[in-house]
C-alpha cells in the first residue's frame, strides 16, 4: 500500500510522533492506522522509561496550583523538566495541573515507595503479619498475603502509586511516563504540599 503524505500527517496529529516514524509505522503495518499508532505509542513509553532512569538535569519546570471552589483545600506541587521549552508546553502544563487536582482528592502522603520512612513500612509489615496470623492463615502463605496488603498500603499512600483520580485504568507513574513520551524529556514530581482547613499539612519531598 502507498503511504500518502496526508496519511503521514494524520497519524503523527493522532501520536505526536516524528514524521519519519510515522511513515515507518504505516509502512510496517501496511497503512493500518490503528496499529501504527499502537507501535508508536509503546515505542514512546519505551523512549520514556530510558529518559526516566538516564539521570538528565532537571532543573526547569513549573509549580502548579490547585484551590477547591470552596478555597478551604489547596495543593502546590513543584514538577521539573529539562528544559523551558518543555515547561511553556500544554502536554506539560495540564500534567502538572492533573497532579496537583489528584493530590487534592487522594491526599497521597508520600510522592514515591522510597520516600516512606523505613520504620513505618516495618511497623505496617509487621501489623499485616499479626492480622494474617490471626485470621488463621497458613504460615506457608503469610508472607504472600503481607506483600499483596503491603502493595495496596502503599497504593493508598504513595502518590505515584495511586490510580490517577481522572482515568483510573492507569497509575500516576504511567501518566508520567505518557507524558514524558510526549513531550521527549524527562520529568519529575520533586515536592507537594496539601492545605485544608483544620487539617496538618502533608507533605513529600525528594528522597
């Protein structure tokens, strides 16, 4: 089949992808659309997964704010990018504004698994184990019911855990990595802080 430039063109609106891989991926599924943009999309968050771990500088980015209707909740989060480039951007910007609405309706306390402090992972491992022997579980599976207790704690805590508040078939960490797919640079959420009304504030930091 001939890949028409107008095929091209309507494929890299619909991914955001290169031209050159547009063409690439319509000539590889002889023209299907459909799965075109499916390749596109993984080899993206392939992309993304490598621009996460490569240890980039971040030192660009935007604080982002979220006040309820009410203005009795509140939200800052600071979230980096590499560039200034990136941080102007709308992909960019409606991600930061996302996180900052999520962190308002699920109150993570911690923004990573890493930044919760080890003595309150052993005191909820060691208060599963002491459930699970008393509801009268086999020693033989103990250790397999804390793990799966100890992923949904972290799940209701942990904010790049938490299924995203807007589109729950994904967490917080693949929206990032979506994202970072999109816009072709590595991002970080560094720092959030949470008010409401007669409430302490929570608050995560770089581990």
């Amino acid at each position: 089949m001939q890949i028409t430039a107008q095929m091209v063109k309507e494929l890299r609106e619909a991914t955001g992808a290169g031209p050159l891989d547009c063409k690439k991926a319509l000539e590889k599924y002889d023209g299907d659309m459909a799965k075109a943009a499916e390749f596109l999309k993984e080899k993206g968050l392939a992309r993304a997964a490598k621009k996460l771990g490569a240890g980039r500088a971040m030192n660009e980015g935007v604080v982002a704010a979220y006040i309820h209707h009410d203005k009795r909740l509140g939200v800052l989060v600071e979230v980096n990018c590499e560039t200034d480039f990136v941080a102007n951007t709308e992909n960019f910007q409606n991600f930061a504004y996302d996180v900052a609405l999520h962190i308002a309706n699920m109150s993570p306390e911690y923004i990573r698994r890493d930044d919760v402090p080890s003595a309150v992972v052993e005191a909820e491992r060691d208060l599963q184990k002491r459930r699970a022997l008393e509801e009268g579980k086999p020693e033989n599976v103990v250790e397999k019911i804390v793990e799966g207790r100890m992923n949904k704690f972290y799940e209701d805590i942990v904010l790049m855990e938490q299924p995203f508040i807007k589109d729950d078939s994904k967490t917080i960490e693949q929206y990032l990595a979506e994202t970072v797919a999109e816009v072709g640079e590595s991002i970080v959420i560094s720092r959030m802080a949470r008010f409401a009304v007669g409430e302490s504030v929570d608050s995560g930091d770089d581990a």
